[in-house]
C-alpha cells in the first residue's frame, strides 16, 4: 500500500479526539494536507501499517497533549518514530492538560499552548507551513523565529534569535515589568538554556537557567513546579560541568518541590528521581542510587504501564547499577527487557534501539560472549550511522566499541580499519588535541603490536602521550 505525501501528521491520544478533529479541520482550511487517523484509516487494512508509512510521509508531526496522552502508548508509538525518522514535530498543549504531561522526549522542544488566549491556532497554521515548505511567510516575531530554527534543529540560528528577543523583550518590559512580561522573558531564557545545552555551551546554558529560575521563583512562588522544573535543569547542567555535589542539592530541592505539588507517584517524580540516582550513583552511593533507580523505574511502570519506553529507560538505569554491583546475570534480564521495549515502541532502527543494543553489547563483553557483543555492536553501529550520518561522533563511540571486540576476537585489520575511521571521525568534530582522542590512539597502538607494526605503534602511543599531557597540564576553569 502507498501512501500520499502529507504536510503534517496528526498524534493524538483518543480522549482527544474532538480537539484533534478541529485541528484537522483547521489545517485543511488553509490548504495543509494533514494525516487525521479518524478520517484516513481503510476498514480491514493493519492499522500499524497505515500508521507507519503515514508517519514515514510526513513533512511535520504535531503531538497533541492532553491529560489522556501520558497513558497513551500508540501516541508513544508514533513519537518514537517521528523523532527516529528526524521529522521535525510540534508539541501542542491542549486545555486541560499540564506542563509535566509533556512526553519527556519533548520537553526541549518549544510548544504551543491551546490553553491560553488569545487564540495560538494562527501560529499552528504558521510554523506548520514553514517546517513543510507549504508557506514561505516569515516568523511573526524574533522569538517565533527562533522557535522555528530550533525545531529544523538549526541550533546556531536559534540561539542569536533567542538572544535578540531577549534584546527586544528588556527594554519592552519597562522599569516595572508585569507578572506577565517577566515570564515571557524568563520563558526565553529557558529556551535558550535549552539550546545552549544541545551546543554543549554549558557555562551559558547555566547562566541562562539560573536567571529564568530567579524570575520564576519571583514570579510563581520558590515551591511552583516550574521552580522545581528549573531546579532539574540546573541540575542536569551542573552535572555536564562536573558539578556532582551541587547538582545532587538541586535535584533533591527539585523533587521536594515536585512531591509536593504534584504527589509522589506523578511522572514529574519519577523523573527526578532518576536524575537523582545518576548522581548518586556519580558520587559512589550504589545503594543510594539503586534505591532511587527502583523508585523512578516503580513509578514508570505505574504511570506509563509496564511496556512503555519510559520504562525501558529506567530498567536500564537500574542494570547499571546491578551490573556494578556484580550482580550480571538479574542485569542482562533488566537490559534484554529494556531492548524488547525500545524496539517494540520504535522499531528495529532507532537510535534508542541502538544504544540499548550498545548497552546489552558491553554486558555480553563483560560476561565473556564476545561473538554476541560484537553482532551487538555491529547493530548498533549501523543504526547510529543511519540515524546521524557516518561522521557523527556517536559513530566514533560505536566504531572504538566494536574494535575492541574485534581485537580480542583476533580480527587485527578490521580493529584496525574501524580505529583509524573512529579516529578521523573524532578529529574531525573535536579537534586533533580532543582528550579522548588518547584513547582511540592507545587502542590503534595496541591493534599495531598485535599486528607486528612497532613503529606506528609507537607513533600512535606518542600522539596520545603528547595528548594526555596537554589535557594533564590544561587547569580546569570552575565556572
């Protein structure tokens, strides 16, 4: 069966089904060809099948959230293979729904608030067809605009344009700015953070967090969940940057603020719990950690039910800590679950999937299977190149794995090709003085001595010497 090439597919939960019909109606009013499962299904075809090649013809996906969309798996479904296809998508927030229904995958992204007035429909219509090339009309404003280049993931262009509406909003909001206009500009902030951290432009990414948290707490109160929101993401940042211990207080001032607006069982909880548990686990409290991994994966499975991809995640959070406490057999079972949920939600070729398979591929290596890690890897790898291109540098992670295994399996020249590719990959997007470049170096030197090479051997150990030494002597600035 083919399917027609549509400017948008529709991702709704069925108690959202008027909403979706109005929307639907809208987009059709103004000449976008939408995909709406109500109007398109064929009576006696395989849903599934019609679903799948919908999305994979999808110039754009708009996800609506409402209060049903946290339980709804089919919505999943289709968001896991929205993002896994690179389609650019539109989350929008229905009345009646709250920020943390936000599926997690999306809550980087900029969305639109059915809720408020007046009336955001206009702009639905607007980005929808400047993601889909149905339009050529530009942005209504700098911060439209930027919201558009970060959902075509332009991040460069995002960020000036956040930086411009912050411009544009300052001088706007006066000497005694409103409620209001304080929140519209901590909302930018919180953007730009956002992107800033995709950048890997943490020290700015936390300047930006920090402020937006400040307005809120002014604002909404120090115990309003968007405090508490702010409070994750300082968290998240201050752990990039190497800042356990205070990351640890504000993921634990976090989940205060969340247990108590929302009860210990909401999925805001459970995400905080998991992010307190990598901390812990950063900090060398396995006990501590595994606790807290229970708690969050308890409080997935309660939230999202127990095939959900959610649930997929925190049961390999909680193998981790297992495996590192010598527990390997219960942490394969944990990880060989986690892949059977991943692949199920988004099918065989997501980067999901992949770094499941990464993930059960190292605990195949650890417990002797060498053949089993390295068709692991292999796996992994060919997703990794077929979702981000073959010079990502998560291609480089994947390629260094698997030429490990092939080392310890004896196949010197495949080591070897995969190396030097990891290598060039490497170079390429960090630089040839990249601190973990040393390790693709030392494992290239050791694939040449096994080889009999002593002389490129020697030259790869001397590179990564001269590496190890710059990044030893370089001081570590703590902003």
């Amino acid at each position: 069966m083919t399917t027609t090439r549509r400017d948008v597919f529709l991702s709704y939960s069925h108690g959202d089904v008027d909403q979706a019909r109005e929307i639907d109606r809208l987009l059709r009013s103004e000449g976008i060809h939408s995909w709406f499962a109500e109007a398109e299904l064929i009576p006696g075809s395989r849903w599934d099948v019609q679903i799948n090649g919908a999305v994979d013809n999808a110039e754009v996906g708009i996800v609506l959230i409402g209060p049903s969309s946290v339980s709804s798996f089919e919505q999943s479904r289709e968001l896991g293979r929205l993002l896994g296809r690179g389609t650019p998508v539109i989350p929008v927030l229905l009345p009646g729904a709250h920020n943390e229904d936000v599926p997690v995958e999306l809550r980087d992204l900029a969305y639109l608030d059915l809720r408020q007035e007046p009336d955001p429909r206009s702009n639905l219509v607007r980005i929808v067809s400047e993601l889909s090339g149905h339009s050529q009309a530009p942005a209504r404003s700098i911060e439209d605009l930027a919201d558009s280049f970060r959902m075509k993931g332009n991040l460069r262009s995002a960020a000036d344009s956040y930086r411009k509406a912050l411009e544009a909003k300052g001088p706007h909001a006066g000497a005694d700015p409103s409620d209001a206009e304080l929140g519209g500009i901590a909302s930018v902030r919180r953007k730009l953070s956002s992107v800033y951290g995709d950048l890997g432009q943490y020290d700015d990414a936390l300047r930006e967090i920090v402020a937006a948290r400040n307005i809120d707490e002014t604002v909404f109160g120090p115990g309003s969940p968007i405090v508490g929101t702010d409070e994750g993401n300082l968290g998240v940042l201050l752990r990039e940057l190497g800042r356990i211990s205070e990351a640890q207080q504000h993921f634990e001032r976090a989940l205060s603020i969340k247990e108590a607006a929302f009860g210990p069982e909401h999925p805001e909880v459970g995400a905080t719990l998991n992010n307190l548990g990598a901390v812990r686990r950063d900090l060398g409290d396995l006990v501590g950690a595994r606790q807290l991994f229970e708690r969050a994966l308890r409080n997935a499975q309660a939230a999202y039910g127990s095939e959900h991809p959610e649930v997929g995640v925190r049961l390999n959070n909680l193998a981790t800590i297992l495996w590192e406490q010598g527990e390997l057999v219960e942490a394969k079972q944990f990880q060989e679950h986690a892949l059977a949920i991943q692949q199920d939600a988004y099918g065989p070729n997501h980067p999901e999937v992949g770094a499941a398979l990464s993930n059960l591929a190292a605990l195949s290596w650890e417990l002797g299977d060498a053949d089993r890690a390295r068709e692991l890897y292999e796996r992994a790898l060919g997703i990794a190149e077929s979702a981000f291109g073959p010079d990502h540098p998560d291609v480089g992670l994947r390629l260094n794995n698997l030429a490990v295994v092939c080392r310890a399996l004896g196949d010197y020249p495949k080591a070897k090709d995969l190396l030097e590719r990891a290598l060039a990959i490497e170079s390429a997007a960090y630089g040839p003085e990249y601190p973990g470049i040393s390790g693709t170096l030392v494992n290239l030197a050791n694939v040449f001595t096994d080889m009999g090479d002593d002389v490129k051997a020697q030259d790869a150990l001397e590179r990564a010497r001269v590496i190890q030494q710059a990044a030893s002597v370089a001081p570590f600035l703590d902003p």
